[in-house]
C-alpha cells in the first residue's frame, strides 16, 4: 500500500510541475502579461511572389520586460509599407494595425507565439498524444503491479486479490 502512495504522490508532484510550467509559459503567474505588444513587423517576397513575415515586440514575464521574436503575426498585404526602399536583409517594414498590435501570446523569455493556427508547432500534436497514452498505460500498470504486491498476489498471476 505504501509503493501505491508514493507513486500518487509522485504523480501528483510532476503534475503540479507541469501545471507550474504551463501557467508560467500562458503568462498566468502574478506581474504576468497575456498578451504582448507588436513593435515592428517586416515582409519579404520569395522567387514564388508569396509573402514572408516576421514581427518583433515586448511582453512580461516573472516581471521583467522581454523583447523578441513574435511567431504567427498574421501580416496582411493589405498593411501599409513604411518605406518604399527595403532594408539591408531586402525586407519592407509595414505599419502595424491596432487590430493586431496586443494578440495573446504563449511566451518565454526570449521568443512569443501568438494563438493562432499559424503559430503554434502543431505537428507535435500528435507525438505529444501517443506520449501522454503511453505514460498514462506505464501508470496504469505500475500501479496494478503495486497494489497487487501490497496485497501478496504474485506478478504473472491472474487471481483477483480477496
């Protein structure tokens, strides 16, 4: 019965850990923000015509001002170009609407993802599932084979304990 207990509360301390992270990264702890501010987004255009963005900006964590990279701006070519000349890495900055100056971000303290589609890694959707299902089936089984050595039934047999 002990070995069922420490493994619950091992599970509870990872998942408080994670809980922790998760809340850290949404940008929920306290002097948090949830959304961060667009400074500048600059365009590019490929050999193919299609249209490159990248947007830098500020946002809190912990407190402190972070500045970077801001991943899923969804630029629009309907935004206005600043400057007709581009920059040294051949791009143009565009005006920022208000619309999308403040989006809500997922954030650490050196880059930003927006909560859009475009944004997050969504190909690790899935890997993260079959991880979840396994761990879940790894637990489950721990804790059967725990409560079944607590009650004296050995391992490989198929009796229910009384």
């Amino acid at each position: 019965m002990i070995a069922v207990k420490v493994l619950l509360a091992a599970i509870t301390v990872v998942a408080l850990a994670l809980v922790g992270m998760l809340s850290w990264v949404a940008g929920v702890w306290p002097a948090d923000q949830t959304r961060a501010t667009v400074d500048h987004c600059y365009v590019t255009h490929d050999r193919l015509e299609a249209m490159h963005s990248r947007c830098v900006g500020n946002w809190t964590r912990s407190g402190r001002g972070q500045q970077g990279p801001i991943h899923g701006v969804d630029v629009q070519e309907s935004w206005k170009v600043i400057n007709d000349e581009p920059n040294s890495a051949y791009e143009w900055e565009v005006v920022v609407p208000a619309s999308a100056r403040q989006p809500r971000v997922l954030a650490d303290t050196r880059q930003a993802w927006t909560l859009s589609p475009r944004a997050l890694p969504w190909g690790l959707v899935p890997a993260s599932l079959v991880a979840l299902l396994a761990a879940l089936a790894w637990l489950i089984t721990a804790t059967v084979k725990a409560s079944r050595s607590a009650h004296g039934v050995p391992a490989g047999s198929s009796a229910t304990p009384a």
